[in-house]
C-alpha cells in the first residue's frame, strides 16, 4: 500500500495537485481491535505518525486492516497535520466477518470501506452494506468455479468444510446451491471453530474417516489448514483430494511442511499480477534506520533475521519462549540474505489486491477533480472539493470508476464488486517445476447407471445415492444415469442391451397361398341348398298334375344358384366401397415381431358376409334333414345333413377363433414371408 501511495504520489499524469496520506493500524484480525482502530481514524485521532522516510509495509496481510486517509497536497502541511485528519476512506479488512463489524459501526460516518481479501458474498448486499467496495472477487464467483470444477472431473459425492465464519457459512450455502445444479451432492457438511483445539480437530477428522467421499472442498484459512493437516499426519489419513478455496489456495507455506498431503490440491486462486515494476525494489530497501519506531517492521524484522533491536517496540513472540533472549541485531543484517513472503514478488495476489485499492481511491480523486461546475453528479450540477472530501461524494465516483492497472481492466458492477478472474492452482511439483494434472480419482456414493437401465433414488438419501435398475420391456435408455427410460416405437423393439431400438421383425401371408372368400362360400353352400331343394320337393310333390316341379327344372336351379351367390356378391360389393378391408400391422400380438394382417374395415359389411353364409347353411340344413329319409339310391341328403353339421361345428369353433386370431379376416397361414 505504502508502495502504491509512493508511486502514485511521484506520478504527474495522476493527481498531480494532490498528494495522498495514510495510516495503518493492525486489525488483529480481530472485532474490538479493528474498531478501535477504525474509530480513531475517521475522528482525526490514529495516533502517532510514522517516521522515517514513510517507506511502511505490513509484516503480514492476512488478518491486517490496512487503512488510508487522503489529504491535499500542502508546501507547510506537515506529520501533526496529518495526523489530526480524518480518514475519508479505509481499505480494509481482510476478513469478511470484521469488515462486516466494520460497516455496520461506520455506517453513520458515511466512510467508504475497501476490502482486498473479504470476498463473502453476504458484502455484496448493498441495502445493508451501501459504503462497501473490494478488489477481491465475490464468493459467488468462485463457488460457481468450484461446482464446475468438481463437475468436470466427475466427483458427485463430496466432503464440504469450513471454519465457523460469515466467509465459510455463505460460502459453503452458496456451493451447495450451486454444485446441485451439476448433480454434485455433499457426503457431508462440517463446520469447525476457527481456533481449533484437539476435540473440535478428532470430530472433524471422525467425520472424514466416517465418510466413502474422497474429495474434501475447505474453506477456511491457512492457519486453519495447518492444524487439520497435522491433526491428518497423525492419524496417517491419505488418498484425500484437497479443493482449496482462494483463502488457501497460494499459500506455499503450507506445502514445505505438508507437501505430501496436499500434493494434487485445486483450487482458484486470486489473479496473479506478471510483477508490479518497483515494488521489489521498494522490499528490498528497508533499513535498520527505517524501521525502530514501527511496531510492524519492528517485528517483521526481528522475527525475521532472529534478532533484537535496541529499544524494541515489538512486544509480540511467535515461536520461542521469551524473545528477549534473543541476541542484538548487530546493524549488519540484510533482508536479502534470509527468505521470507515479504520478499516474494513471484505471488502478487493479496498484494495486487491492495495495489488496485489504493489506485482505485486515486483514480476517483482523479476523476472529483475533473469535474467541471455545473455539470456535476450532486445537487444542481455542483462537484465534489478534493480539498474538502467529503466520504460520501469520493464513494460515488469510486463506484462508477473504471482504469486500467497493468494492462488489466478494473471494473465494478453495481454491487461493488470486480469482475472475477482467478488462477486455477494445482499443488503438483514435477522435477522440472513444471504444473501437471494429473488422473482424476473417483468420488460417487454409487456408480454410475449405463446405458440399458436408469436411476432408482433410495428414498431417503441424497439424489447422488441411487441403485441402477434395468429398463422395463420395449424400453431403451442411450444414455449414462438416465433417470427415465424411453419407450421404443411400435415398430421397433430393444435389442438385448437395452440401450438401442431395432427395426422388429416383419411377418405376413404369401400373396401366392391359396385364400377363402365369402363369396366361393355362397357358391358351394348354393349349390347344395339348389340340390337339396330339388330332391327333396321332387318326393314330395306326389299329388298327380301338380306343376310344383317346373319350378326346379336345371335353369331353375341355376337361376336359383347365381341368385343366392349375387346376394353375397351385393354385400361384398357394397362392403367393400363403403370400408374395405386393409393391412394392419399388428405389434401387439408379438414383442419382437410385427404381424401384418387383414383387418376388417366394416365391422356390419364383415358380419352380414359371414350371416348370409350361416343363413343358406342353415337352410341347407334344415332341407337336407327333411330329406334325411329319403331312399338310399337318393342318400345325398344325408351326407349333406351331415356335412352340414360339421359345417356349423368349424363355423362356430371358427368364429371364437378369429376374434382373437392375429391374422383377422384371413385363414391359418399356409406360409409366411418375413423381412
């Protein structure tokens, strides 16, 4: 921040009649503390100012509130001056809960709060957050990557943890709404304290071992990481696929100690800048001289070289005993000669994030000073004064603010917030230092359904929990965990896979086979009935002179015959004009195969066809048993009588038959084709 300030402030082209001021605070990443801090700054009372050349740098920012006041640039405007000015904006914190806690005490001072690291998408609500902006990507962004991420590499069964913070509740809220849209399902959901100590640790690591998913999404921070990690060293608890959220997903602390652990971790990480020009220069300056009245250089300082100043303001140890032990700085140390993040530019994420806050500010002052009278965004046209800053007026132009930084374009939607962008970070290390992804592992509460069956849920349990049943008969499903199977076409069947329909088999009558029609039935059953009639009439005509026998005379008889056999000839005329009959393609009869048969048409046309032919049988009949008898060199009558009965015996076996036949209105097929 003080780099950025610097940088600005020696720049003509930006601000060249203002020059920008600040103070920092440590926020302790905790509430009171970043509240007294925050008070103190917009009531003009931040405490001492820093001396030296102003060349500051917080030791660590993860948990630190950085704050900043702006004042006009002043030939006799000196340290007590700043001093005692308000802070007309503050960015800060880097924790979502205390800028929460933040913007809701400064919410009567109407002061601007710029977050670089808070990325809880509960800040993005601007009814009950109005004074809120960050450089840091809303979690809703990130949770929307996360689900496709998880998605892509096909885990549907995973763990979900989080620290007991704003940040992981809405975090994890919003990935669990999210990954169900991708049929992602949470094997189970933890929240743990955010300082753990070894119950909350065991029952956070009962539920891991508990749980089939092997892939764990956590959102907390880097110190958390650090105690479940140990915690899972001794418990010897491997094969875990870490999804890291952006709080952790850079940290490189974490892989020198638990580098086997986490090896294959993914996570979006927040953009990194290529390299910011100067500021390793800026790093690599701090002396001895410009540090002994800052109690945050102080103890960078000593913590870092394992030394102590004289007259140390530093009152904090970290990993020894008593750090008055520790010997006197000797003047000759240099911070080149040890590594540290401080000096790490090859990881400009968080960092970056405070260097586009800082500029964001003086972009918007930029912009309050080109006003012009008259035209201005305020009451009757006025603009805001740079020189009298008002909170408020700077938070407008901020808010409709666009520049560009390091060939990136910063942008803010209505919500404050920045158009996302992350890294995708994978912890893998090969021996050239190059990144490669490796093959994925597999995490499902059930495997997947192929094609030919479909997903029966288990009622119950999550949507991801399912059992694979196979497709009903004449239903196919094409696809991987299909939830329904689709009916095939009446003209196609399942193949035995169940995962295709063919073409059935088709079955039909030969049009060279021999067929029975009603009018040849007419013919014959017409010819008995004539023959029958004549025998019959010719022994019972006996009175003498009766002329009852001219009317069977032979061309009696044919008349008689072609008469009975022109009826039904009418009927079938008349049948077949009005509804003839037609091939129907019967898929009812068999699964597999399609019967083409002759389907009616007129059901009265097909019933008077089959009467009249009962009706000259029946007369027939009735003739033939009249004549029954008669001598034997005229015995025919019984021969037709008894014809006649097993006429009527297949004729009503026959009728039974056909209505439940396949091949309606045809006979027993001699012969078949089948294509």
């Amino acid at each position: 921040m003080t780099f950025a300030i610097r940088e600005i402030n020696q720049r003509n082209d930006l601000l060249p009649e203002l020059r920008l001021g600040f103070h920092i605070r440590d926020s302790c990443n905790d509430v009171p503390v970043s509240l007294k801090a925050s008070l103190l700054l917009v009531n003009g009372q931040p405490g001492p100012p820093a001396t030296g050349n102003g060349s500051m740098s917080v030791r660590e920012l993860s948990g630190k509130g950085d704050l900043i006041s702006l004042d006009s640039r002043s030939p006799v405007l000196g340290c007590a001056d700043v001093t005692r000015s308000p802070s007309p904006v503050i960015i800060g914190d880097a924790t979502s809960g205390v800028s929460m806690a933040l913007l809701r005490s400064l919410g009567p001072f109407q002061i601007p709060l710029v977050s670089y690291f808070a990325s809880c998408s509960c800040l993005s609500e601007q009814t009950e957050f109005p004074m809120f902006m960050r450089t840091m990507p809303s979690d809703a962004f990130q949770v929307r990557a996360l689900a496709r991420l998880v998605s892509h590499f096909g885990w549907t069964w995973v763990g979900v943890i989080g620290e007991e913070s704003d940040y992981a509740y809405f975090a994890v809220q919003l990935f669990l709404q999210e990954s169900s849209l991708y049929g992602v399902c949470a094997a189970y959901v933890h929240h743990f304290p955010v300082v753990l100590s070894q119950k909350p640790l065991d029952k956070l690591l009962d539920v891991i071992q508990g749980s089939s998913s092997k892939v764990i999404i956590n959102f907390c921070n880097e110190r958390e990481v650090q105690s479940i990690m140990r915690a899972i060293r001794q418990r010897n608890i491997t094969g875990i696929q870490w999804i890291a959220g952006e709080a952790w997903a850079t940290a490189n602390s974490l892989w020198e100690e638990f580098g086997d652990l986490l090896s294959g971790t993914l996570g979006f990480g927040i953009r990194r800048a290529e390299v910011i020009p100067g500021l390793k220069q800026h790093l690599s300056s701090l002396r001895r001289s410009n540090i002994q009245d800052s109690a945050f250089l102080t103890e960078f300082w000593e913590e870092s070289l394992n030394c102590r100043l004289n007259g140390s303001v530093n009152t904090h140890h970290h990993y020894i005993d008593n750090h008055l032990d520790r010997k006197p700085c000797s003047g000759m140390e240099d911070l080149n000669d040890v590594y540290s993040a401080f000096s790490d530019v090859s990881q400009l994420r968080v960092s970056y994030n405070v260097y586009k806050a800082v500029y964001l500010v003086a972009h918007a002052l930029q912009r309050m000073s080109d006003c012009v009278v008259g035209q201005g965004p305020f009451v009757n046209g006025t603009c805001g004064n740079p020189k009298g800053l008002q909170p408020w007026q700077l938070f407008h132009y901020m808010k409709i603010t666009k520049f560009s930084i390091l060939g990136e374009k910063v942008d803010f939607d209505h919500n404050g917030d920045p158009i996302a962008s992350y890294d995708l970070i994978n912890w893998r290390r090969e021996q050239d230092g190059s990144l490669r992804l490796l093959k994925a592992i597999r995490s499902m509460c059930s495997e997947s359904c192929p094609p030919g069956k479909r997903v029966a849920r288990r009622k119950g349990k999550p949507v991801c929990c399912f059992d694979c049943v196979t497709c009903a008969e004449g239903e196919v499903s094409n696809n991987t965990d299909s939830l329904d199977c689709t009916r095939c076409p009446d003209d196609m069947w399942p193949n035995d896979m169940r995962n295709l329909c063919l073409p059935k088999d088709v079955e039909f009558l030969s049009y060279n086979e021999p067929m029975a029609f009603g009018i040849s039935f007419a013919l014959c059953i017409s010819c008995l009935l004539a023959k029958t009639s004549v025998v019959l009439m010719a022994f019972r005509a006996t009175l003498p002179g009766s002329g009852v026998m001219k009317w069977f005379g032979p061309n009696q008889q044919r008349a008689s015959v072609l008469l009975c056999t022109v009826v039904q000839g009418s009927i079938c005329l008349i049948w077949l004009c009005t509804n003839p009959p037609f091939p129907n393609s019967n898929t009812g009869y068999l699964k597999n195969t399609i019967i083409i048969d002759c389907a009616t048409g007129s059901e009265v046309g097909f019933c008077c066809v089959l009467g009249y032919i009962g009706l000259l049988a029946c007369l027939c009949f009735f003739m033939a048993f009249l004549a029954r008898e008669l001598p034997d060199n005229f015995n025919e009558a019984k021969f037709i009588t008894f014809s006649m009965l097993i006429f009527f015996v297949v004729w009503i076996t026959f009728i039974p038959v056909y209505m439940s036949t396949a091949a309606r209105g045809s006979s027993p097929p001699c012969g078949k084709v089948t294509q």
